[in-house]
C-alpha cells in the first residue's frame, strides 16, 4: 500500500507542471484483493470460506466512490463465465488540480486497502500485519485497533 497514491500524485503534480500536456486517467480493472468475488479463479479457496460471497467487490465500489472516483463499475463474468464472479473497477483523472490529488491520494490508498481489509477479515495473518503496519483501523479484527500509521 502507498506505491499507487504516490505514483498518481506524482502524475497529477507532471500534469500541472505541463511535463504531461493532457489529463490523464488510471484504471483498474480487477484488484484480485478486494474487488473481485471469483470462487473459480481470484478468490478460490479463500480461508474462510467466503470465496464466493460478494459483498467485497460491492463495498469496494461504494468506498471508491465515496473516495471521489472518477467512475466506478460493477460487472461480472470476468473470464469464468457470466454469473460466476463479481468484480469492481475503478478509474480516478490526473487533471493536474488540487481537487484531484486529495481524490487520487484517498482512491488509491483506499482501493488496495480494500484488499487488505477482505484478506485480514477472514483471518489470513499477512493482511492483519499489513492492516497493523499500515494504521488501518480494522472494527473487526482487534489487533488493528488504536494503531496509527
């Protein structure tokens, strides 16, 4: 976490400095982590058993817009077969304004951080680390709370 809010405020900063002339947007399709509900592929196996369940995919997009996304999708199939996954996408715009990396710097924290959130849900210890090291506040699992990064 923190590479991809970086790496788009540095975008935002190149287009309002004029070293990139246009505006640009990144995207993503499926973050495996914490938008896609896929019990044949991304998330088969999971250790809880929640490989199917879909409401990650939905809280991902609701957090992405409620972050400022500049678009926000649902969609299924997602190579498995339309009805056997559910994904999420998101893109945010690098306009070069203020208003614009205060949205890239919350949709791109929050969006891997979506993954972090599903995977230490159902209990695998890498992700509780990750919540712990980073200062998410997880209500769910104890070992994040008070933590600030």
């Amino acid at each position: 976490m923190g590479q991809r809010a970086k790496l788009g405020l540095a975008f935002n900063e190149m287009v309002r400095t004029g070293e990139l002339s246009a505006p640009i947007v990144i995207g993503r399709d499926h973050l495996d982590s914490g938008s896609v509900a896929s019990p044949n592929r991304e998330t088969e196996a999971m250790q809880d058993g929640s490989d199917a369940v879909s409401d990650w995919p939905l809280l991902n997009a609701l957090l992405n817009t409620a972050s400022g996304a500049t678009w926000v999708s649902l969609h299924h199939g997602g190579g498995v077969g339309m009805g056997f996954s559910q994904h999420s996408g998101m893109v945010v715009v690098c306009d070069g304004s203020d208003d614009a990396a205060e949205r890239i710097a919350r949709v791109l924290h929050n969006d891997p951080a979506t993954g972090v959130m599903r995977h230490a849900d159902a209990g695998y210890d890498i992700a509780i680390n990750c919540a712990q090291e980073q200062g998410l506040n997880l209500p769910m699992i104890a070992a994040t709370q008070g933590k600030k990064a």
